[in-house]
C-alpha cells in the first residue's frame, strides 16, 4: 500500500486532476449554493480542467436539477443499501473500510472486494482514483444532526490515504459521548478543516485538533457574488417596500421549548407579515433555499403557507408565496428584486448579499449570529429561541438603522467574504505542499484570507 510519504513525494510532482466533493446535498438549495462555489473556487485554482465527482446521497434526483454535474450515491447509502436484509450496518461499514484499507494487499484486497456489490466498489473507486476529497461545506457536525454518514466518508478517505479536506463550515460542539471520541480521531487526522466562525475554531481545540490543521476562511456560497456588486440601503421610508422572507421548519428547540417553540415562530412571522403589508404597504414574497423539490424531505413553501392562513383575509392576497424551485444563480437574481429580506435560512441570507439586498437575520444556529455579528449587524439579529411578534417587529426598526448607517461598511465586508472565499482553494494548495498561486487573484485573496494556526 502506499504511505502517505509516497503519496506527498507524488503530489509535489504533478498538480490535482480529479477531486472528489463528498457530503453533498444539492437538493437543498444552499447547500447547492455551496456545491457550486465549491467547484468554482477549485477551477480558479486548479484549473478548468480539473475532473470533480460529486458524492450525493439523492444523486439521481440531484443529477435532474444540475444535469452538468456529475453525481453517484454516497458511500454510505450504498453501504446501507447493500446491508439492508443481509447483515448490520456496522458490519457492513467495516467491510467498506476493511476493502479500502487492504487495496493494495495481494489476495486479501481482492478477497474483500469480492464480498461488495458493483455499485460500492465504483463508489469507493472514486477515493481510490482522486486527487483530493473535499468534504461540503456547510452544517452538519452539530450536535442535534447524526454524523454516520459523514463519520463513514471521512474514514473511507483516511483509509485509501487521500488528502481530506474540509470545506467552510459552522461545527461542534462535540458533547463527551462515544460518537465523539471517533469524530475527533477522524477530524485530527483531516489534511485540513476550513471554519466559518471563531467558536467553531473553539469547538475543534477543545477536541484535540491542531491549530495547524484549521484555517478561517468565509463560506464558499459568498464566491457567488459579483466582483463589482453594488449593494444598496435598506429605509422605512420607501411607500411600497417589496419584501422577501425565507422561512423554514425547526424541531431543534431548546429543552422546554419542543412544543411551542415552532408556534412561537409561525405566531411571529405571521405578526411581522401582516405589520409589513398593513402598515408599511409593502410588498411581501416567501422565497426560500428549500422549495419547489419534491425529492426533498421539506419544502419551505409549506411553512410559508402555515404563516398566511393566519393573516387576516384582507391581506392574504397581498402577500405571495413563490413555490417554485430555483439553482443558486437564479435565487441571486430573484433576491435582487427586494429592498429587504428578512432570512431564516441561513443560505437565503448570504446569496441576499450577494445579490446586493440587505437582510434581516433569524439565526436558528450559532453560524447566523457570528456573521452577523462580524458585519457590525449583530444588533439585528432575531434569535429563533427567543422569538416574538415584538422581537421582530422592533428587528425591523433596528434594520433599518443600522443598514441606514452602515451599509458602505457592510458591502466592503461582503466583498472580504468574497474574497475569502476564493482563498480557500489556496489554503488547500498550501496544506498539500503544492507551488503558490501564479493567478494575481488568488495571490490577493491569499494574502487577505484570515488564517489560524499561522
């Protein structure tokens, strides 16, 4: 088998050819957002050329809406799929990793392959082939959402000894539990983690990972904006203010407010509804990052649906619910068409700044507030847990202020973010060894990167 020497002295040789995207959902339409800069920010760096296989767990049904994308199922839904009705999931994982440990051994390696059906062995053949995996950025090392899958993925990589990397992300933190004790053995062992926000640089030291294996870096989707965006103020003062709102379903409320804390938010996203339309004559649209897949476990319109049935029947045909489904680009450009969106989904707020619309955030996680935050807008920040018709209402008045006052500075902040995000790809670069960046771009953007651990 090779050692992860041999497999350094051949990187330096050659440049990365073939990456493979794990941990992708392309249904969800910021994690979508990600996929795509992701890919963006690789080619700039890397090259048009370079070959990226995109592992999805819904690949057939991501492969419909992104057709010039190239998807297969997950390793771990294939791994799950074969185990179904012939022995455990965890023997199954094991034989995955026992085949991608043994590759290279005679006989043996091939004895273990033998046992896998043909769709795993192309998909562990897609580790075996690559460059580079890179894990999706996004959230999903929180403690509310299971981490097989990607504790699978991560381990599969670390078995065949390819550099794993991954992409900007909010995680942790990471209760003492036995998942955790595996989850730290396999993020120490990653190439390189790119985090989103300083508390998520906490959560990772306080597992034991190395400072030297971490870097801040902005989330991908803000490498979607425009290098010459002109973002705009948000005022009260406008007659007809056309306002977008972005909502979601959550059932991850703090204890002892499992049961009333979605009617919280309905109750309150209802209240500022109505206020907008009744008495600031706006104009209000519910668009959302998830909606319009029928693949998809939820659909933001639903949600959106809940909210105006509670409106009085003289606003209800005031207020639109746009249904449909819409790729990254296209939701920048509807996102344009709005003076203000007021964004629950996480995702909806960023491609809003790339879009140039300022935004009211509601943060249902941490990552929300710290970008917030990091902007000088922390003030306007809703908090799902806390969440009433007078917090948002008076969120409004805070918006408006604090864009009224800020906005230049928030703008040049965006474009930092932009920045920082196209630097990810050099940082990766970095952490393989391999030359600096020729393209005077991504020197710049390399240069202005917030780092940890340098």
């Amino acid at each position: 088998m090779a050692t992860a020497a041999k497999w350094e002295d051949d990187i330096m040789a050659k440049r990365i050819r073939n990456v493979l995207i794990t941990n992708a959902i392309a249904l969800n339409g910021g994690d979508a957002a990600i996929l795509q800069a992701t890919i963006a920010i690789l080619k700039r760096r890397f090259g048009d050329d370079v070959s990226i296989t995109v592992h999805d767990m819904a690949a057939h049904a991501s492969a419909k809406y992104y057709p010039a994308l190239n998807f297969r199922r997950d390793v771990y839904s294939e791994t799950v799929g074969w185990a179904k009705g012939r022995v455990r999931p965890l023997i199954a994982a094991l034989a995955v990793l026992t085949a991608a440990k043994t590759q290279h051994v005679p006989l043996l390696g091939g004895a273990v392959s033998r046992m896998l059906p043909g769709a795993l062995m192309r998909t562990l053949a897609d580790y075996a082939q690559t460059d580079l995996i890179v894990s999706s950025g996004g959230t999903y090392l929180v403690p509310h959402y299971t981490h097989a899958s990607k504790l699978l993925d991560f381990l599969v990589a670390q078995a065949f000894r390819k550099p794993l990397v991954l992409f900007t992300q909010s995680l942790g933190p990471f209760p003492a539990t036995k998942r955790r004790f595996v989850l730290s053995h396999a993020l120490r062992n990653a190439t390189l983690i790119l985090i989103r926000d300083e508390k998520s640089l906490r959560h990772l030291q306080d597992i034991g990972v190395s400072p030297a294996r971490t870097r801040l870096c902005a989330d991908a989707a803000f490498a979607l904006a425009a290098p010459d965006l002109k973002g705009r103020s948000f005022s009260l003062d406008e007659p007809h203010p056309r306002i977008a709102i972005s909502v979601r379903d959550w059932t991850h409320f703090a204890a002892g407010q499992e049961t009333d804390g979605m009617e919280r938010y309905l109750a309150s996203m209802a209240a500022l509804t109505g206020n907008l339309v009744e008495q600031r004559g706006a104009h209000v649209t519910f668009i959302s990052t998830c909606q319009g897949a029928p693949e998809y476990w939820t659909d933001d319109a639903r949600i959106a649906g809940e909210i105006v049935r509670r409106l009085p029947d003289a606003l209800k045909s005031r207020v639109t619910i746009d249904r449909n489904f819409h790729r990254p680009e296209e939701l920048i450009a509807k996102f344009a068409e709005f003076d203000l969106t007021v964004a629950t989904r996480f995702h909806a707020a960023i491609l809003s700044l790339c879009a140039g619309t300022p935004v009211l955030p509601i943060a249902y996680e941490f990552k929300t507030s710290e970008l917030f935050t990091r902007f000088g807008l922390g003030e306007t920040v809703v908090e799902i847990e806390k969440i009433s018709p007078d917090a948002v209402l008076a969120a409004v008045e805070k918006t408006a202020i604090c864009w009224s006052r800020n906005a230049d500075k928030v703008w040049s902040a965006v474009m930092s973010e932009r920045q920082s995000a196209f630097g990810a790809a050099d940082q990766i670069a970095r952490s393989l060894g391999l030359p600096a960046a020729t393209d005077p771009v991504s020197a710049l953007v390399r240069g202005t990167a917030l780092q940890a651990g340098d």
